[in-house]
C-alpha cells in the first residue's frame, strides 16, 4: 500500500487542503464507490504547484476529479492520490467577446453567466453537469453543439509543473473524444478560453430554458447516475437499442436501467459498481444478441474491477 498519510501530510504543511478517506459516494454523482486515501484540493494556482511538487517527490501520479458527473469509481479503495481544482479554478471572467474559464467552474453556471452577458454559443450546453475541463475533455455536446465548438485556448501543467498551452489549431475534436484523451504522460487542465458571439441575452436566456426543460421531459436528472452509460453507435441512439432490447426497468442490486430513459443507469440508493458493472454487461450482451451491435461505455470507469464482467 502506498504511504498516502505522508504525502497528505506533506500536502498539508504547504497549505493545501487535504481529505482522507473520503468517499467517491460523495463526490460523484452515481453515488457509487470506495474510498480516496487521499484527496488534495489546491485553490490558486501557486497551491497546484505546490502540490504537482510533492506529487514528484513522492513518485506519484495523482488522478484528476472535476464534477465526478461521467464517473463510475470501483467499490474497492483508492490508494493513489486524487486532484480536484477547487477555489480560484472555479472563477471565470469576460474579455469582450470571449470567456475565460478556471477548469474547475460547472459549465452550467458558467453557461447561465454566457446567456446573461449576451454571449452565445453555450446556452444549448447548459443542462450538462460536468466541469468546463471534463466537458473539454470528452468534448461534452447536447442538441448539435459541442463545447469544442467555442474552444479557443487551453491552459495546463504537466507533472513537472511546466505550463502548457494549446490553440484552436492545436486542438482536435470528435465525438466525445479530444486531443486531451490522447496525451501522453500526466496533464492537468487549469484555464480555458471560450470563443464566444454576440446574441440577445432574452433569446439566449429562453433556449437555455428550453433545453432545461426538454432534458428533464427526457432523462431522470432527480436520479442519481452517470448521464448517458453508453455511447451512440452507428446504428443509433444506443438508449433506442436498449428499449428495443427491453432492458428498461432491469435491475442487479440497487442498480437499475431507467424506465425513463434506457441508456441511463441509476443508482436507486445502494448501488455499487459492480451492480452497475453486471447491470451494464447484462445490456450489451442483449443489444450485442438481438443486433449485433457491441455498445461503448460512455462512462469513464475509475478503479473498477472487470475480471468477470464483459462490456
């Protein structure tokens, strides 16, 4: 087991705020997982400096958790060390036409702030509850638009503390894919920049409200999940394939594929990863039989043991 009450502690005497043991349940929003030995919340960036120092020092590669709203985390504990951006990461501010985002802000929030300044080019975004970095880096979309759409720039450091930058023409963008997905060696994202347009902030405030209103009409947000488990696959919608397969309403545990919406699992109190890990594996087996079609997991699986569990 790694020695993450030393590294807590040497966190701690840099000023850095630190949890141990906190629990995944709490931090993500399937309310699923085990524990964190250690979880370092740095607000400044002079504090996330301090901490990538230590994490060096130390030989260890944290991981980096922002809203834990497309994470399924295992039942088993996490011994490494876990990054969240808290405090100044969470600001944004605006230059004219164009919105400069700490990576820790919930595009929500930061999309209610778009609308509300005459900037369009986020209001379709809004019901997505990630971080602005996690939805750059699963190059989050809703309704036809992308959050990649408006990225301009992307500020960084990696594990060396060296500042990274990237531009527009630097940057790629697929569905639910980025160049940040494909970097190798550790990277964390701290600032971005929106490329934005004028619009009138009424009109933009009102489709705001209607995507609000349209996701709540379509998926179970009073429930807690993941968002969308799979990914659309050249057949279709992949919740259009579970509902034809009949898998709605389907349950292992606690886990149980929304009578609401197929391709949303949710967690019904006490679900545990792996309910929701066989819950999943029982779906694509049955779309895999009736179409022959293999689903992708959407969700990004932290610490999660499939040793009998086929996806």
């Amino acid at each position: 087991m790694k020695n993450m009450g030393s590294l807590g502690s040497r966190l701690q005497g840099r000023g850095i705020h630190v949890q141990r043991d906190a629990s995944f349940r709490n931090w993500t929003t399937f309310r699923v997982g085990g524990s964190m030995a250690c979880l370092a919340q740095p607000c400044s960036e002079e504090q996330l400096l301090e901490s990538l120092r230590a994490f060096k020092e130390a030989g260890e590669i944290p991981r980096v958790l922002g809203n834990g709203s497309n994470i399924l985390a295992g039942d088993e504990p996490h011994q490494g060390a876990v990054l969240h951006l808290a405090g100044a990461f969470r600001s944004f501010r605006f230059q004219g036409t164009r919105m400069v985002v700490g990576a820790g802000a919930l595009l929500p929030h930061v999309a209610l702030a778009a609308c509300r300044q005459g900037l369009a080019g986020l209001e379709l975004l809004a019901g997505i509850p990630g971080s602005v970095a996690g939805a750059v880096l699963m190059n989050a979309g809703c309704e036809g638009a992308e959050l990649g759409d408006c990225v301009e720039q992307v500020h960084g450091f990696d594990l060396d503390g060296t500042s990274r930058c990237w531009t527009r023409d630097e940057m790629t963008w697929a569905y639910r894919d980025s160049v940040f997905q494909h970097i190798s060696g550790f990277v964390i994202l701290t600032e971005i920049s929106l490329r934005l347009v004028p619009g009138k902030s009424e009109e933009l405030l009102e489709k705001r409200r209607s995507v609000l209103r349209l996701r709540r009409g379509k998926f179970p947000l009073s429930s807690f999940s993941a968002g969308s488990f799979f990914r659309r696959t050249s057949e279709g919608p992949a919740g259009l394939l579970l509902d034809r397969a009949g898998m709605k309403g389907e349950r292992e545990g606690d886990a149980e594929i929304s009578r609401m919406h197929a391709n949303f699992i949710i967690n019904r109190g006490n679900a545990t990863c792996l309910d929701v890990l066989r819950l999943a594996s029982r779906a694509s087996a049955s779309v895999r039989t009736r179409f022959g079609v293999d689903l992708v997991p959407e969700v990004c699986l932290w610490n999660s043991s499939r040793a009998s569990v086929h996806l």
